[in-house]
C-alpha cells in the first residue's frame, strides 16, 4: 500500500488509495477487533489522514468512544442540516464533554445554496434527494477535501441495503481515492447494547420514544415491530440512503 502520510503534491497528482489498498486492508483485518482496527488506523496512520463522520445518533455514542479512548484529538464531522431533532443537538453535547473529545466539527449548510435551492425550507417534503445533498452532501464534501479517509458507524443489521458492507471501502463520492472505514460492520445490535452497558454510555433520548434510526426530524418516525431499524427515514420515499453512503453490493460484487 502506497505511504499514509503523503504530501499534498503528490495527492493532487495520484490518488490517495487505490481498491487494491482495500483489499489489503480487509485482508489484514479481517479478524480484528473493531478497536484493534481503529488503533491501526489512528495511531499507525495506515490510512492517512482520517476524521470521523458521526449523526451523533442512536448508536452513534459506542463508535465515538472507542475512537476517543483511542485518540480524543481524532477529527469528527458532524453535519447540522438545521433540521435536526433538539434532542440530537442535546446529546451531541452530552457526548462531547463526557468522552472528552476535543475536535468535533458542526459543519452547516451554505446560506446561499440554502437560499437558493430551499427557500421555504419545504424541500425535504417533495424532493427529499435534493434536500440531502444541499444539506449533507455538499457540506461533506467541503469538510472532507484534506482528509485521506473517513470512518463511519453504518453496521449491516441496520438495513437489507447494509448487510454486506465490509470493513474497509473505496469512497464512490471521491474521485481522488479517499476510503471509508466501517469499523462495526459485522457487530449486532445485541454487541452493541453490550457495550453501552459496559461502558455506561448514555442513550440518545429518542431511542425509548421507537427513534432506533434518526436523522432530520421532517424525515424520521417511529420505526414499526419486526421493521428495519432504519424503516423509519425517509418513509414513504423510495429512498434509503441520504447520498452520504451508498446501499453496499453483494458479497460477489465489491463496492469499489
């Protein structure tokens, strides 16, 4: 695998990673602990420059704490679409100050693409795509130029679109070869319950109210028994995905 820490010639001239990297890295983690695998990453910049992207969500709090018990200075993109519910606002405060981490990012949406685009702030309502991408997508692409990688929380219970995401992928939306880190990937939701009790990690307030998935308030509800864990966004819409990530492929068909 090409050198981690590389210099910004040599990223504006030549991707950063390459599948083959992936491979590799799934290769060599294929059995590790989700912590042994943040360590490597973290600490032995395997993947170069590295920040995590967190909803501060409802399970959000287990990947955030092992990231800060690792390296509290890591980078953590949060993206405040203005939409959120007050209650995620509350408990991503929570997080910061009980894990101690110490560069958390609130990236917000452009205001002039806000009020160009989204006026009467109504969008997600009849175009829900291009809410997402005025208010997620486009900021994280901005937030994540100088970053060689980025780590995410998606794991492959949560959905029928999650089930095969692997450890380590190429990121569709960089051209530039960034790879996205999913660290809980084969983790149940019974291994996470497990580990908020052995860490006593608080809940996100809207888990006991059925918010086992929660994104913008307008595009959430109370997800249903024997639903999906994230049958409640976007219901209604043949939707799945806010762009930030896209449904995983088959195990014969890798997502580079």
């Amino acid at each position: 695998m090409a050198e981690a820490v590389r210099t910004r010639d040599v990223i504006e001239t030549g991707p950063r990673h390459t599948p083959a990297d992936v491979i590799r890295l799934n290769t060599r983690f294929a059995n590790a602990a989700p912590a042994d695998l943040l360590r490597a990453a973290l600490t032995e910049r395997l993947t170069g420059r590295t920040a995590v992207v967190s909803s501060f969500g409802a399970e959000s709090a287990v990947l955030l704490h092992m990231v800060a018990s690792i390296d509290p200075a890591t980078p953590v993109i949060f993206l405040d679409t203005l939409k959120h519910f007050p209650e995620t606002l509350a408990y991503r405060d929570q997080l910061i100050e009980r894990l101690g981490l110490t560069d958390v990012r609130t990236i917000r949406p452009d205001a002039e693409r806000l009020a160009a685009r989204d006026a009467t702030e109504l969008r997600w309502s009849y175009d829900p795509d291009g809410c997402c991408e005025i208010r997620k997508v486009e900021p994280l692409t901005r937030a994540l130029a100088d970053f060689d990688a980025t780590i995410s929380g998606r794991k492959g219970f949560q959905s029928a679109t999650r089930t095969h995401i692997p450890s380590f992928e190429m990121d569709t939306s960089d051209a530039a070869g960034r790879i996205k880190i999913n660290p809980l990937a084969g983790w149940t939701k019974a291994d996470l319950d497990a580990y908020f009790e052995a860490h006593d990690l608080p809940r996100h307030p809207l888990e006991a109210e059925g918010y086992p998935s929660i994104g913008c308030s307008p595009c959430t509800s109370v997800v249903q028994e024997g639903e999906d864990p994230r049958a409640g966004r976007w219901r209604g819409w043949d939707k799945v995905e806010c762009g930030i990530h896209t449904p995983a492929e088959g195990p014969d068909q890798p997502s580079f």
